[in-house]
C-alpha cells in the first residue's frame, strides 16, 4: 500500500512541487487547501498546475470537520498552509495570527486526536527566514554578533547596514539555526509560533516532527498577481509589464533565493529522515545574492532591459541581510541544494512565457505608506 501524505496548503505554490515530487516517489498526495482568494484568484478554482491525481480537500485549516476528514488515512502531514506576507501581516494582524496560529493549534489537536488510533510518521512544518529577523553578523573585532538590530534614526539617514556600539558597520555572514529569533513583523510571529507550535505539541505526544526554515523561495507557480509574498514573482509581474523592478533602499540587501524543487527535495528527506526529527533546519540554495543582483539577472534572462529602481524607502520591519548556513540539514536530511539562481531563473522564465501577470505593486506600497509602515 502506498503511504499517504496530507499536504495543508496543498494548492500553493511550494505545495503543488512537494506534491509532484512525492507522487513521483509512489506517495499517494493529498491537500487541503481553502483556495484563498489573494493566491487563487476571487473565482476559488483548484489551480491548473496541481496535479490531476492529487485528492484536494477544499476546506480551511481552522475547521476541525475538514481537518479530520482531510486526515482520514494520513501516514505523514506536511504544513504549509498559512497566510504569507510580511508587509501585508502588519495591518491584517488578526488573521496572519489566526490562519497561522490558531489554524496550526487546530490541526495539531485534530493530528493528536486521530494518533490515538493510529500514529503518524512525520510531520513537517514549514517555518521561515523571517523568524530570524537581521542574521548572524561579525565585528571588525572577529566577534560574531546575533542581535544586530537597526534603529528608525539611522533608517531615515539612508544607513542601512547595522552597526556596533562604535558605528562600525557589521560584516554578514551565515545564519545558523542557533541564531536567536527576532522576530520583526506580525507574520515572522505567526511562523515562529506554527514552528514551536508543531516541535512542542509533536514532542509531547510522539509525533516525529520536523521544522523547515525555507528562505526565499522562487520558481514557476508563484502567484505573479500576489504583490504582498515572492520578491521574484513581484519583479517578474513588474517587468512583464514593462515597468522597473522597486527595490527598497540601496538594493545591497543580501538574499538566499532557493529554487522551489530544491524546497520540495528538501521536504521529501524532512519525511524519511529520523535525524532531523525534533529540529529546526534552514533550507537556501547557500548562495546569497544581493536584491539587486537578483532583480538584473531575472531582467536579462527576460530578456528585457529594465533597471531596477532603487527607492531608498524602507519597510517597517524589513532586515538588511539574512541568508543561511545549510550545513545542519546537509548533515541531518542529506540536503544538497542543486539549482543555481542561474538555472532556476532559466525555468521560471519558460514558465512565465504567455503568462498574464497583473501588477498590483502600487496598491501594496500605498497600503503600506497610508498606515506609516514605511520609512
Ligand atoms: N515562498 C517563500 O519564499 C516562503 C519562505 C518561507 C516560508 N514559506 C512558507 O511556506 C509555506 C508555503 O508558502 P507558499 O509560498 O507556497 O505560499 P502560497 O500562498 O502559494 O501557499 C499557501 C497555500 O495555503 C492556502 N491557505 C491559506 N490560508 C489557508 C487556510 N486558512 N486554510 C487552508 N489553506 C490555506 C492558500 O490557499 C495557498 O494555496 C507557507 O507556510 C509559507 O509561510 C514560504
């Protein structure tokens, strides 16, 4: 008998590549998913690219009568839905708090309900970067600093790296999971809260569980018309539409654009491997770029001569520079990230070919300006 796997947030976009992976691998695939609105469109239809033999549950994470139906016959439970916006979450507080939150609660009641019949095997949470506020830093002095932090005062003078106690700036370098959370905005919260959530209660009642930190996820499938989640899918939207890329402050920041199959390889060993249960792991690519590096690459493998353009705002609650150490779920799952931002550039732009993107940028930067959310 094939072994099953209930994937929550099963018609999003990292979703629908696990969901093709495991059923490559002879899982049997289902997922429950709400078809929220903001990612499928007002119309709610399960998406083309969800793959036909997938069983989708349409139905909410925070209801315990699909929950339990959608867990009927579930070897292992994949988490991935939640509301996903770091700037949208500051003023849509409530139900950042709640889909995530409340939502993970429920389904780990529902999850510790049905074990009682019969036990799971792995539960897999997605978890995120952007607990982690700024990253790891080091100072001239070779110290490594974990709690680097920028003030509004030095934001609105355009100094956008962190610095020391002498106003030396700080040197990046990579994240490791032992890096105390700082969580900067109402979503950072929520994923840290489902994180601890799914590693406490998956303790407490034998239920291996597994947390994946995935950092900046792009490929094909991410909602292009989304202005609030997925820096690429936004500047891809922009540049399909003739317009420059916005990149807050000077474009410096540095990121770890993984590349969503790696994500999905990444899940599918979080399921089998025992040496990760009970642990949290970053998933990257391991090569951080700068926001406007990325922003040109994608622009050349376009094909389109648009140069980003360069703010100077900044996002209440946006960091400078976070990308991480893989090396603990290299050692843990096995993981070897294969795709460069090259590479999956390369595909994300065959998938974008014909695609209709609405830009919705200006209506997600003036949300953000109306409510002084930006600096
Ligand atoms: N994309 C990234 O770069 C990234 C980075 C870090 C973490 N993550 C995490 O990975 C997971 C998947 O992200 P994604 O980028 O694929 O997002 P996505 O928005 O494409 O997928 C999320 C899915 O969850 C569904 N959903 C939302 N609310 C729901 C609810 N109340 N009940 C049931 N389903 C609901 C949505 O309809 C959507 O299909 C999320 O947990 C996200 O926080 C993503």
């Amino acid at each position: 008998m094939n072994k099953t796997v209930l994937i929550t947030g099963g018609a999003g976009f990292i979703a629908s590549h696990c969901a093709a992976l495991l059923l490559q691998h002879n899982y049997r695939v289902k997922a429950l998913d709400n078809l929220d609105a903001q990612i499928h469109g007002s119309d709610r239809c399960p998406p083309s690219y969800l793959d036909r033999r997938v069983e989708l549950v349409v139905g909410d994470v925070r209801s315990p009568r699909a929950v339990s139906r959608a867990l009927v016959d579930v070897d292992y439970v994949l988490h991935l839905a939640a509301r996903v916006g770091v700037g949208q979450s500051m003023y849509e507080m409530a139900d950042y708090t709640d889909v995530n939150g409340r939502g993970t609660a429920l389904l780990l009641e529902a999850m510790v309900e049905r074990a009682k019949k019969r036990p799971f095997e792995r539960l897999v949470v997605a978890s995120s970067m952007s607990i982690y506020g700024e990253g790891m830093y080091r100072a001239a002095d070779g110290r490594l600093v974990p709690d680097a932090e920028r003030n509004s005062r030095q934001l609105k003078r355009a100094i956008w790296d962190p610095v020391d106690e002498a106003g030396q700036t700080l040197e990046p370098v990579p994240t490791p999971e032992g890096k105390p959370p700082s969580t900067r905005s109402v979503y950072a919260l929520s994923k840290y809260d489902q994180e601890r959530l799914c590693l406490m209660v998956g303790d407490a009642y034998d239920i291996p569980t597994v947390a994946l930190r995935f950092f900046n996820v792009y490929g094909p499938h991410q909602a292009l018309s989304n202005p609030y989640s997925g820096v690429l899918a936004i500047f891809a939207s922009r540049l399909m539409n003739d317009r420059p890329p916005l990149i807050f402050e000077d474009g410096e920041q540095r990121r770890d654009f993984v590349y969503v199959d790696d994500v999905a390889e990444a899940c599918r060993l979080a399921l089998l491997n025992d040496a990760a249960v009970g642990k949290a792991l970053n998933i990257g690519s391991g090569s951080p770029v700068t926001v406007k590096e990325a922003a040109r690459l994608l622009a050349d493998t376009l094909g389109v001569s648009i140069e980003p353009e360069i703010t100077g705002e900044c996002r209440v609650g946006d960091v400078r520079h976070c990308f991480p150490d893989i090396r603990e779920a290299r050692d843990a799952l096995g993981y070897r990230p294969r795709t460069t931002l090259a590479a999956g550039l390369r595909k994300l732009v065959r998938w974008l070919d014909g695609r209709v993107a609405i830009d919705r940028v200006s209506e997600a930067r003036a949300a953000l300006a109306s409510r002084g959310l930006t600096l």
